[in-house]
C-alpha cells in the first residue's frame, strides 16, 4: 500500500436512494488513490453500502442527509441525525431468519475489524475500523461473542 495522501476525506449526501451509489463510488476511488487491496476494498464497499443504506432508512429525516467520512484510510464514519442506538440481530432469531432485511450490521460486524456507535448532536455517528491488508481469519467471523458495539462518544455538528 503506498502512503497516503490525504488521510482525510468527506462528503455530504441528501437523504435519496441515488446517494448509497454515490457514497460507494467516492469510497472506490479514495481506496484507489490510497493503494488498498482489491480483497480489503471489496469489504470495504459492502460496509459502506450497509452503512449508509441504514443511515438513510433508519437514520436520515425527511430533509436531511449523512456525512460519510474518512480517516487514514481504514475508518469510516456515517454521520447520521437519527436517534437510537443499531443493533446486530442473531441470525438464530427465528423472527429475522427470513426477514428481507436486517443482516447489514452482521456483514459489517463480520468484515470490520471494529465497530460501534458514538454519540452527536443530534443524531449518531455509526463507525467500522477495517485494516487495509489481507484479510484477518479472525476479523471474518464475530464467533457468538461479546459485540463490538460500544457506544463511545464522539463530538460532533448536526446534520
């Protein structure tokens, strides 16, 4: 991976279907500019199109949008001005088993190193860490285990 040279990236999106494509392309060409591998950039691009794809259904007023951010090329942040707190739903819930929806976060859980919510006014900021490498066989699997769900505060501006 070659250094990177604006460690630092954003973008405002308007709360529409057209801006979870939008977000994906502005992710493909920062991770082309920064040299990440075709596997890790995959993930990448799954994880932002579940993240901002829940910020617009579960997040973003009508009005309103989501602010995806990038720092040093494996955080990414989706800025959003809804309230509550997302959950990882256990796929052996019989009432997700064969909903439509509802496994966005557990792909991001599996492919995030990791994860969690932080807090903003108003609204949340729905963070993933993924290392810019080959993939971790342990970083594949969330095993059952504790969630990597902390809420940690982060400051931050409405949207």
């Amino acid at each position: 991976m070659k250094p990177l040279a604006e460690p630092f990236r954003e973008r405002f999106y308007h709360g529409e279907r057209q801006s979870v494509p939008g977000a994906r392309e502005f992710t493909r060409a920062a991770l082309a500019d920064w040299g990440v591998t075709e596997e890790r950039a995959d993930d990448i691009l799954l994880c932002v199109s579940e993240l901002t794809t829940n910020a617009l259904v579960h997040g973003v007023p009508p009005g309103r949008g989501f602010l995806l951010r990038y720092e040093d090329g494996v955080r990414v942040e989706v800025h959003d001005s809804g309230d509550g707190v997302p959950a990882v739903p256990r796929m052996a819930d019989e009432t997700t088993a064969d909903a439509e929806g509802g496994r966005g976060l557990f792909l991001v859980e599996a492919l995030a190193d990791k994860w969690g919510v932080g807090e903003r006014d108003p609204g949340k900021v729905v963070w993933r860490e993924l290392g810019t490498g080959p993939a971790r066989p342990e970083a594949m699997s969330s095993g059952g285990g504790e969630s990597r769900t902390d809420v940690t505060p982060i400051p931050g501006g409405g949207i």
